[in-house]
C-alpha cells in the first residue's frame, strides 16, 4: 500500500532522508552559537578601551582566534542552514528555488573566506 500521490510516484518525490540530519545540524550550531558568541562578548567587553597594540596582541594569541574561527564557521553553517530551510518553504517556483539555494551557499562560502582570512591575518601579524 503506497501513502505516496500519484504525482509524486510521477516525479519519483519522496523524502530525501536529510531533514533529521539538517534538524541536529540547526540545534547543533546553536548551542555552539551560545557559547561562541558568550565569548565574543567577554572579549569585546575585555578589549573595551584597550589600545590598538594590546588589542592586536590579544587577537594573535591561539586562545583568542581558535573560538573566533569556530564562531565564524558555526554561525555561518546555522546561517546558511536556516535560510536554506526558508528559501523551501517559501520559494515556490523550482527554478527560483535552486537559484536562491546556490546563491545562499555562495554567500555564505564568500563570507567565511572572508572572515576567516580576517582572522589569521590578524592571528598571525600583517
């Protein structure tokens, strides 16, 4: 007995086997988020006032850039993560759709590139 419409038996539709993967991904990359950002506003609050050479020699240090880069990337997977899950829900037409989805993925690539080379130039000294 199929629970499948005929339409989708047609277009060969059906579940993908992902949306429990992208659900632990989304909760996953917000606790992380939690503690990431915990961090970043510790370190903003630390830096507060600080010099331009006690600010740099804080950010050079391992301790300092290691959380910055893990918040980079886990912000930008969540990012990219919850748009993707709007874009399917409210993009409508298929071409659209996958258009939005590439460029989603596009910018969130281009920003991380950024980001994360924002980083180690200031992790290792320009």
């Amino acid at each position: 007995m199929a629970y499948r419409t005929p339409l989708a038996r047609v277009r060969g539709l059906g579940s993908a086997h992902e949306g429990a993967q992208h659900f632990w991904r989304q909760r996953l990359t917000a606790i992380a988020n939690l503690f990431l950002v915990s961090f970043l506003i510790w370190l903003l609050m630390t830096l507060a006032g600080a010099d331009y050479a006690t600010t740099k020699a804080t950010l050079a240090k391992p301790q300092v850039a290691i959380p910055l880069l893990l918040l980079v990337l886990s912000g930008l997977v969540h990012m990219r993560l919850g748009m993707q899950t709007i874009i399917e829900d409210y993009v409508h037409s298929e071409g659209r759709k996958i258009l939005a989805l590439m460029l989603n993925s596009f910018f969130a690539l281009v920003v991380g590139l950024i980001c994360v080379f924002a980083v180690l130039k200031l992790s290792f000294g320009a």
